[in-house]
C-alpha cells in the first residue's frame, strides 16, 4: 500500500539541450520553449490536485528556473526551495559544450551512448585547457558546497553521480518524506536517473535504457521503507511523452549525410 508520494522531474528545455550539445555544469537558463515545459508541468500537476510542501534542487539555474515555474504555476509560490550541489547533472568532463550528433558521427553511436548512459563508464576529466573549466570551477556558487571545491568532480559516471547523490537522499531528502511530506525533486536527467536506479532496484545495465524527457513529472508511489510500491507514472498525454523519449534517445544519434 502506498505511504509517500515522490515526485521526480527533470528540468524543462535549456538553450544548449536545444542545441543537442552536453550542458552538464555549465550553468543554463530556460529555453522558450523550456520555460513552457515547467509551466505546463505545473498546470497538469495542479489539475490533478497534488500539493507540494518541500521542492529540493541543484544548484544550477534551469533546475532551479523549472521548480520557481512549476510552484508558480501550481499557485505554491510559497512552498519552501532547498538547493544543493549534490543534486546537480552528471559532469561529463571533457565532453561538455560538444554535440552529440556531431560525435556520434565521429566516433560512432554506441560509444556516445556508452558515454551518455552506461552506469559505470566516467568520459576523461575536465583540465583547465577546456573552455569551460574556469567558468564552472570560478563560479561562486561552488563555494557554498559541503566539500571543498577541489574536491568536486572533473568528471563523473552515473555510478559516481549516485555516490555523492545517496548521502543527501539519506540525510536531507528520507526524513522530510518520513515526516509525512511530499516532496518533489526537480534536478536533471542523470541525477534523476540514478535516484531511480536506487529506489526501483534498476541493474546496472537495464539502467542505460531508462530516458527521461524534459519537463515531465515523475511520480513514485513508496510504502513505508520508501520502496516503490507499483511501476514509476510519467504524468500526461502518453502520446507526446513517448515522442518526447524518442527524441532524447535520438539525440546520441549521427544526423543523417544529405
């Protein structure tokens, strides 16, 4: 029997998601078109009748951009916001600001897809000959972390995104849903992705074809040990989410010669 409801949702659009390029920690804001996915989201979500009283975050502004929409348009702009570095996308190193398609074609389809969604598999580290390297690391919004800034990735794995992810699910996130609050996490694909794979029991393998598009709730109904007591709801028209997981898994694609 249910207990808790979760609610999971990957940020809307960014500029560089439109773009097809790896956005990872370089800091975005909204797309037009993702500003709409949030607002949208937060209709579908009031419709429904579901009641937030806690919203977790990364630190970065697309996450935090589509949590502010949502609870806007949900009419629960007062609903507290906890942010928190370890929430934030996967680090993709070396590969970030460069274009899937263009490096499918370049280096084939299976390896970007091993790069984008094997569990285990860490792209090399980001130095600090990349162009974006200072951008992310001189950013004060890294000096509010609980480690370090050189402790914090230049590179990460799914598997490593769950690491550092499972302290603050454990120690933030549990106790508040144990209170009895609903709480919704509005982070991004990977970091998403690998709070599934712990709560669901994913396999390491089966985990690479798990997508979620931008913009669509998850919900997880939990009992009382937070275990999913029946399959993840992604919320709304079926039709356009299953379009929508089509068109991210087509993004690790080479675009077709003309």
């Amino acid at each position: 029997m249910s207990k808790h409801k979760l609610f999971l949702l990957r940020h809307g659009e960014g500029a560089w998601n439109k773009e097809n390029r790896f956005c990872s920690w370089v800091d975005q804001k909204l797309s037009e078109n993702g500003v709409k996915e949030a607002q949208d989201c937060g209709t579908l979500l009031k419709e429904q009748g579901h009641k937030f009283d806690l919203v977790f975050t990364s630190i970065l502004s697309r996450s935090i951009q589509t949590a502010w929409l949502v609870l806007e348009a949900m009419g629960q702009e007062w609903v507290p916001v906890v942010k928190s570095w370890r929430l934030n996308e996967r680090h993709y190193g070396t590969l970030i600001g460069l274009n899937r398609a263009e490096m499918a074609a370049k280096h084939g389809e299976e390896k970007v897809k091993v790069w984008r969604r094997s569990f285990d598999v860490s792209p090399p580290p980001i130095d600090e000959s990349h162009p974006y390297f200072h951008e992310i690391y001189n950013d004060r919004r890294y000096t509010t972390c609980d480690v370090p800034k050189e402790s914090l990735p230049r590179a990460e794995s799914l598997k490593e995104v769950l690491d550092r992810l499972l302290p603050y699910w454990d120690n933030t996130v549990v106790p508040e849903i144990k209170k009895g609050r609903t709480v919704l996490i509005s982070a991004h694909g990977n970091s998403c992705r690998a709070l599934l794979k712990h709560l669901e029991g994913i396999s390491d393998k089966d985990i690479a074809n798990v997508t979620l598009p931008t913009g669509i709730p998850v919900l997880l109904e939990l009992d009382e040990n937070l275990k999913p007591v029946e399959p993840r709801k992604l919320l709304g028209d079926q039709a356009k989410i299953q379009a929508a997981i089509k068109k991210v898994e087509d993004q690790g694609k080479a675009l077709p010669s003309t």
